[in-house]
C-alpha cells in the first residue's frame, strides 16, 4: 500500500467516527497510534481540557508515555502546556537544546529513553481543547507537510469531539468530555484489574480490550465494566476466541 492511500485510509478511519454516539476513547486512541505510525515517532500522548478547562491525560500508546503526560501535568512544565496555552504547533525540539526552559520535563523525558519531541494542537477556530504530544527515541525533525499532516490530523479528532452540535450548545461538549474523563477513570482501573488476573503488562491488556470492543462493537468503557465487575472474564480475553 503506498503511503498516499495509506493517509486516505487514516483519515477515512478518523471521519468515520464523526456520528451522534460515537466512542471518545476510541477515536484519542486510534489519533494517538495514527500520528505515531504516519510521522514516524515512538510514542504519543494526549491531554484534553475538561470543562473547567482542567487538563488530564486521555489516551497514549505506552505506559511511558501516559506517565511522561502526567509528569508534565503534575509539575506544570512542557512543551504541550505552552502548546495549550497558546494554540501554536511547538516541533522539531531537541531535548539537549532545552534544559533552561524545561529543566525537569526534558530530564523526565531523556530518563524514558527520548531525544525529541513534538506538541501539536486539537483547536478549531481559535478554540483549543487539548494537545497531541509525539516523542521519539532519536532527534527527529518533521518537515513543513509532515507538520501539516499532524494537524490536519488533529482537526479532525477536534471536529469529532466538537460537532456543531457541541459549538451550539456549550453544555454538551463539557458533557462530552466530562464523560470521556470519568471513561478513561473507569479504563486506567479495568487495565490493572485485566493485568492482574491474565499475568500480562497493562499494555497488552489495553490491546486485548480495544480488540474485544472492535470484535463485539462494544463502546471501550463497557468492556472495561465488564471486566471490572466480572461479566467479561480474562479467559475470553486472552484466548483469542472473542
């Protein structure tokens, strides 16, 4: 497949849950593994805002990943809070260079095992709800249609999670993303419990679940009741069966 219907087939992917009941978690999530897939980075992160403009951590591809997110939230320093706060992509930041400005998250981030990282938006028409954070092992660099692709990306994860519906009526987006944030409370908690009783990392236990609600077409958040309270066991996870 070459890369130019591999980009139709992302963004075809993304548009597709751009419906009235569609899964919040779902679509971070599969922006998060898309963006590191299609610029070539090693991990990604994402914070989104909740209605009292809050931020907190909502999808990442690895446990290092989440935990680089919350350290940057815990110690308000980073690139993907100036990102925030001023709608601006910040690319192309080569940890070595950036000790005064970012002391603590550039020595958390060199720690993990990156060289780089780049913050990229989720805003429409000025508004910004959150950030895309991509992290690389060695310096990357993106050039300007790689930067493009990365927000054209982000656009339209922002447009799902808006809708005009949402622009309309501003107490449905907080709805919205207040239930997204109380949904990957309930996911980070079903991640441990599915890790604990199948004896696997919580990474492997997040791939078998997403691969559980594809199978079923269940929402994330009730596979991961399910398994909370028993009704999904780890055996029909993990025996490749469901």
């Amino acid at each position: 497949m070459s890369r130019e219907q591999r980009l139709a087939q992302v963004f075809v992917e993304l548009a597709d849950t751009l419906v009235d009941d569609f899964d919040v978690l779902e679509l971070l999530h599969t922006l998060c593994e898309r963006s590191v897939e299609l610029l070539e980075a090693d991990a990604a992160g994402l914070i989104l805002a909740d209605q009292r403009s809050v931020l907190h951590v909502m999808a990442s591809t690895t446990e290092e990943a989440k935990v680089l997110e919350l350290f940057v939230l815990q110690n308000d320093e980073g690139p993907c809070l100036d990102c925030y706060s001023t709608g601006e992509r910040m690319v192309n930041i080569d940890l070595s260079e950036v000790e005064q400005r970012w002391p603590r998250f550039r020595d958390a981030t060199i720690t993990a095992g990156y060289r780089s990282t780049h913050a990229i938006p989720l805003r429409l028409r000025g508004q910004v709800i959150g950030v895309l954070n991509l992290f690389c092992v060695e310096r990357s660099t993106l050039s300007e249609a790689d930067v493009a692709l990365g927000q054209a990306l982000c656009d339209i994860a922002t447009v799902g999670l808006l809708q005009e519906r949402t622009v309309r009526r501003a107490e449905v987006l907080a709805e919205q993303l207040q239930s997204a944030l109380n949904s990957r409370i309930l996911l980070e908690q079903a991640k441990g419990v599915l890790s604990e009783r199948a004896g696997i990392s919580v990474d492997e236990a997040f791939v078998l679940m997403r691969r559980h609600a594809r199978r079923n077409r269940q929402q994330l958040r009730l596979v991961a009741g399910g398994i909370i309270d028993g009704a999904i066991p780890a055996s029909e996870l993990t025996s490749g069966g469901d």
